[in-house]
C-alpha cells in the first residue's frame, strides 16, 4: 500500500515523497525488514576516519561544537564556554557532509552532521561517508537512534563512564543495515522535512513566550502599547483593555502599592513537622497534595501525584486548597527561585499543601490571576531575593510573604489584564501540545523509515 507522506504523517510534509508500509507478510531480521536491497556493512566499509589537520591556517577556520541535540553547530552559537587550546594547528578539518562525534561521549548520543566547513577537537572523531554508498545525513540520523546508542554504549572502552571512549577502530568493526543510497536520501529528506516543522514551531513558541514576558512587564506597569501586540487573536480584547488604562483627561490609572497581607483574604503554609510525611501517602483515590515540585513559574505542574486519606485531610483542612487560588514556592534551588507563583487550576479538586507551599486566597480587592501575574513580576521577584536566606536553598517564610509590596491598578484593569495574558498563555499551550505530538512521530517514524519497517519510494 503507498500512500502519501502528508496523510501519513498529517503534517505538510513534502507531497512528493511516498510511504509504503510493508507486507504483512515480511519477517523482521536483526530488527529489519528483512528486505533484499538492504544490506549489512561495517561502519569501516562505508566511512573514512578522517584526520586533515587544520596546520597553519587554523586561524582562518571556524571552531565548530558537537551537540545531543542540535548536531553540529557554531561553537559560538553552543552557549557553552570556549575551552579550545589557543593553538588549533592540530584540530581536526570537518568539510560538508561530514558526520562528526565526540569520541568520550558516543555512547550519550553526541554526534551530527555537518552542513558547514569548520574545525573541532582532535577529542572528536570525522567520518566521511563514502560517495556512492552512504548518505551522510541518513547515517546522522542513523546514530540518534536509541537502540544504536546502546550499542555504542555496550563497545566504548573505559573503566568509568567518564572514560568511556569509542574509537574509530572499535566502531569501523560494527555492523550497519543501510537501504539503497537513493532510499537513504529520501528517507534523510523525510526526517528533515519533519525537524524543520518542529524548529519552526519551537522557534514559534519561544517568540510567544517573549512577546508574553514583555507583555506582561508592560501590563503590570501601565505602559501596554497597541504596537506592541502582534497577534490578532487578542486585537478585539486589546482595544478594550486600552480604553480602561486611561481616565478622561488620559492619565493612565496608578498602580497603588498594598502588600499582600492587605489584599488576600487568607494565607496559610503547610503543615509543620511531621504532620504531614511521606508515610501518610496513599495510592488512591484520596486528597491531592500539593508538593513544591507542582509549583511551576506561572503553571502548575500536574506531575508527581500524591494523595492522602480524606479523614486524614478533615484533620488538616486548615491548609485546603481550592481551584483558583494562588501557590508560591517558599523554597529554591539551582533550577527554581523562591517566591515563584501559579494557580491551582479550578478542574482540580480541592487539596491540601504541603510544607513549603504557600497557599493565597485572594479578596474582592485583587484578582488571583492578576495576583499570580504580580508575585512573579521583576519588582516581587527582586523584594523576594532580597529577602530569601538560607545555608544551602534560598528560602522565603510566610510572614515575609505577606509583607510583600504590590503595585495594584483597579480591579476591573486587573481582570482586562489576566485576560490578555491567559489568552496568549492558551496559544502557547496549543503550540506546545503540537509540538509534543510532532515529537512522538518524529521519534515513531525515524525508527520505522531507519529500521525498514516503513519504506519510501520515489513519487
């Protein structure tokens, strides 16, 4: 049966490229197909090891870096810092085409393919695949399989997994299963239609996510400007809010300062001590604990699911949470700050926090998803810092939280404000739920197009 790529895949892939998915009757072999035209060849027989030192003119060329994720790239674009040696005579010349991997850290998926002439480190291992038999992006692909990885993993040689090394000699003597050169160019073709979908659409959430954060320092302050809003989708919603930011003589409203005690009808902790331990978890169906790593910068993070007893709960409903109500973390570490804030989401039923969650209950004053907007403003997260100590994880207490200074436009403002930015936080989920499901067919389809499972014929 062939069918074309984009019902396959339900992506506006490349039409002109065809799937076929093979008889039931093929039996797999060594986790193929079995197909005649596929063959199997050590890395030796189809890749060069190639060792062009950069010499004199090492200067001239562009230091490249390789990546798990990205492949090969820029070293200037890694984000990492420049160890190199200040002479780079004896780096190795990598030309387009070339497949590259990090010899120490084979077996962790550091390899890629080349689209640019540089130079790396002779740590690094260059293939060159051979003209007329491999394709040099299909066998990019090829290593970032799981399944190879392994394999590269069981060989590299090394006492410890910081040692852990691959070396040509080892890796030239291992067996590949490749399709005709003609099918590995289509199948590479495929892959990088799908990747490109799924830059665009990273590079898409990351502009949202931008816009948002300069939105919303912008909201907060007062200091929104039509201009700045590009997505259309909220055009309606932002000419409203714009006739609520201004009074009649057009003096935008001040944003009054309150602290948070004077403007939440309730904030509690935790349960102290041992109150509330690990041994009092149930399986389920229970009470839902709220625990410092569901609280997210702005969401909630729905992962880590615990309960307890209802009885059990009864006895702490001090500490109950509701759908609406505000979290802040009071505890930091490496990767969080302290003080950051997000919403118990209303399709939740109510629950109880634990210690170091910090639970709000907004009055008629404020709005909570402004409340949330605000507690993770640059102005709370710089009083935050200020305030936060500890020995080895910064750490806010409650009676510091409720001193926190709020700058506080009127309420109907607050609403208009939450509105926008709920708007574009739902844009970007949807972006991100595609991008999710973009993934998990990348990751299905390679391993079926690499593996023979799925074949590609030319249109």
């Amino acid at each position: 049966m062939t069918t074309s790529l984009a019902s396959t895949t339900r992506l506006s892939v490349n039409s002109k490229l065809n799937v076929t998915q093979p008889p039931s009757n093929l039996k797999s072999t060594s986790g193929t197909w079995g197909m005649a035209d596929w063959k199997t060849v050590r890395y030796g027989d189809v890749t060069t090891n190639v060792r062009t030192r950069a010499g004199a003119n090492a200067d001239d060329e562009q230091l490249l870096s390789v990546t798990a994720a990205n492949g090969v790239i820029g070293q200037m674009h890694s984000g990492r810092r420049d160890i190199s040696a200040a002479d780079k005579s004896k780096y190795l010349v990598v030309e387009p085409g070339d497949v590259v991997y990090n010899t120490m850290r084979m077996w962790q998926g550091v390899s890629g393919f080349s689209e640019m002439r540089g130079i790396v480190s002779p740590a690094y291992t260059v293939l060159r695949p051979s003209e007329h038999a491999l394709d040099g992006r299909f066998l990019a692909y090829l290593m970032k399989l799981v399944r190879n990885i392994n394999v590269y993993r069981a060989y590299s040689q090394g006492l410890v997994s910081d040692t852990w090394n691959l070396k040509f000699g080892v890796l030239s003597n291992l067996e590949l299963e490749i399709p005709p050169l003609e099918e590995q160019q289509r199948i590479a073709e495929v892959l990088d239609t799908i990747d490109e979908v799924i830059q665009t659409t990273e590079c898409i959430i990351s502009k949202r996510k931008a816009l948002r954060s300069g939105l919303a320092a912008e909201l907060l302050a007062g200091d929104a400007n039509i201009s700045a809003l590009t997505n259309s989708d909220l055009s309606e919603i932002w000419r409203s809010y714009q006739s609520l930011l201004s009074t009649k003589d057009g003096i935008r409203n001040k944003r009054l300062p309150h602290l948070l005690l004077d403007v939440a009808s309730s904030t509690v902790d935790g349960p102290f001590g041992s109150a509330l331990k690990t041994e009092h978890y149930i399986q389920g169906p229970g009470v839902r604990v709220v625990r410092l790593t569901n609280l997210g910068d702005g969401q909630f993070v729905d992962k880590d699911q615990v309960f307890v007893d209802k009885d059990y709960a009864n006895a702490l409903s001090r500490h109950e949470v509701r759908g609406g109500d505000v979290l802040v973390a009071a505890l930091g570490d490496d990767n969080h700050r302290p003080g950051r804030a997000c919403l118990y989401p209303i399709e939740l039923e109510p629950g109880i926090v634990k210690a170091d969650c910090f639970r709000i209950r907004s009055s008629n004053l404020i709005d909570s998803r402004y409340l949330r907007e605000a507690l993770n403003s640059s102005d709370v997260v710089h009083q935050v810092s200020r305030l936060a100590q500890g020995v080895t994880r910064n750490r806010i207490n409650l009676s510091q939280l409720r001193r926190i200074v709020l700058r506080i436009p009127p309420l109907q403002e607050q609403q208009w404000i939450a509105e926008v930015l709920d708007t574009i936080d739902e844009t970007i989920q949807g972006d991100e739920e595609k991008l999710v499901k973009l993934q998990q067919l990348r990751t299905g389809l390679a391993d079926d197009l690499l593996s023979g499972r799925v074949r590609t014929v030319a249109a």
